[in-house]
C-alpha cells in the first residue's frame, strides 16, 4: 500500500507539515510505504510558470500513478488553502486524484477559517476526481506545541488526527477489498515484536 504526503506550506519546517509528520509515523508503524512530498521540492519557477515537464512534477505523477491514498496539508491563507500549494495542484492532471482516498488536513492562525478546507480545498480535490474525499482535519496554531524539530501536537489534536488517520487507513482497506486489522490493533501488533 502506498500513501503521498503532500505538504502545501510555502514554509518548512511548517506546522501544517507536522500534522503530516505525525501522520507518517503511524502510517509507517503499519508498513505502509509513504512517500513524502513537499514545495521544497520543486523548482519555484517550475511552478510560477506552469512547467508540465518540470522533472519534479513527472517524477511525483509517476508516484501518485501506484499511489492508493493522498494526505494533503495545507496552512490557511486569506481565509483559503496556500496560493504556492494552488501552482502545484494546477499542474496536475485531471484525474490525478482518481481511484484514490484524500485525507486533507489545515492549520490557522484562528478558528474562524477552520472551514477552509471544506469550502476551499475539497472542490479542487474532487475537480482531480479523488474516488473519497474524507472529513479534514484543522489544528489551531496553539494546538501544535512544537513543529521545528518534531511534531508535538496537543492530545486534543491528536485525537482528532488518530481518527481522521483511522478513518483513512479504513477507506485505504474497502478500495484494497482485503479485510485488515484496524489501525490500533496492527500498531499494538507491531509494538509488541
Ligand atoms: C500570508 C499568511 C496569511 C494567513 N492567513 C490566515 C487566515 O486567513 N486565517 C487564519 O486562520 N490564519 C492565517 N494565517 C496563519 C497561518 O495559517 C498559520 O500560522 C498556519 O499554521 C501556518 O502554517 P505553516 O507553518 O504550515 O505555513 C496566515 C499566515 C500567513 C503567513
């Protein structure tokens, strides 16, 4: 099973990326293979210019080709999702997104925009014709208590994040068709070896 995690901040180390951070360690406690993507990676002018052949952009195509889910962050930017992330997902194609499960997830400064994915994000991320696109996740700034050296996220936010990443791992196994153990049971599993 494989999962892309991108991170839409122009930033890094950036807070929206250690909710991915987070999300990365579960995933990878479950050998699930996860492929982390960020802005960094491509060349700015790749992306201000709309380079279809930026190689960045093809070698990530090829990725999200064998990919069964995506989990995308992305900090609010004037009560949207970041401008930088927006030159990057309008490089994709159309049905990038198809065939698989999305998991977005934001951060803000406030709560007033905590609808910002809802009313912001999913409409790009059904436009690429992800097959599910589930329940985000927003984190307050004052929830992640450190994101500079490692993600440290207050447990209130971490509870919201295990089920939305529960949640991710259930629709990952009905698109697999193979009934698996849940998320908690296989990370126990594992802890115990
Ligand atoms: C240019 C800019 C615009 C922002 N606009 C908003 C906004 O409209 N609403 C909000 O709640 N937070 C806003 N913020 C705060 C960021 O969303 C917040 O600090 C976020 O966690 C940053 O994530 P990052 O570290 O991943 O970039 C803004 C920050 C910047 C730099």
């Amino acid at each position: 099973m494989r999962v892309i995690t991108l991170a839409g901040s122009p930033r890094f180390p950036s807070r929206s990326s250690s909710l991915l951070e987070y999300a990365r360690e579960k995933l990878h406690a479950l050998d699930v293979e996860v492929c982390h993507w960020h802005l960094q990676n491509f060349a700015p002018e790749d992306l201000l210019y709309a380079r279809f052949d930026s190689p960045a952009l093809l070698t990530l195509l090829e990725q999200l080709e064998e990919a069964d889910g995506v989990i995308i962050a992305t900090p609010v930017y004037k009560a949207a999702y970041s401008g930088a992330l927006k030159t990057l997902l309008d490089l994709l194609p159309e049905r990038a997104l198809e065939k698989k499960v999305v998991l977005p997830v934001a951060t803000g400064g406030s709560v007033a925009h905590m609808l910002a994915v809802d009313y912001a994000l999913k409409p790009v991320l059904s436009a690429l014709k992800a097959q599910e696109v589930l329940h985000g996740v927003f984190a307050d700034d004052s929830q992640i208590r450190d994101y500079q050296h490692k993600a440290i996220l207050a447990p209130e936010l971490q509870q919201r994040l295990d089920s939305a990443l529960e949640t991710f791992w259930q629709a990952l196994q009905r698109r697999e068709k193979t009934p698996l153990p849940s998320l908690n049971t296989r990370i126990a599993a594992a802890a115990s070896f």
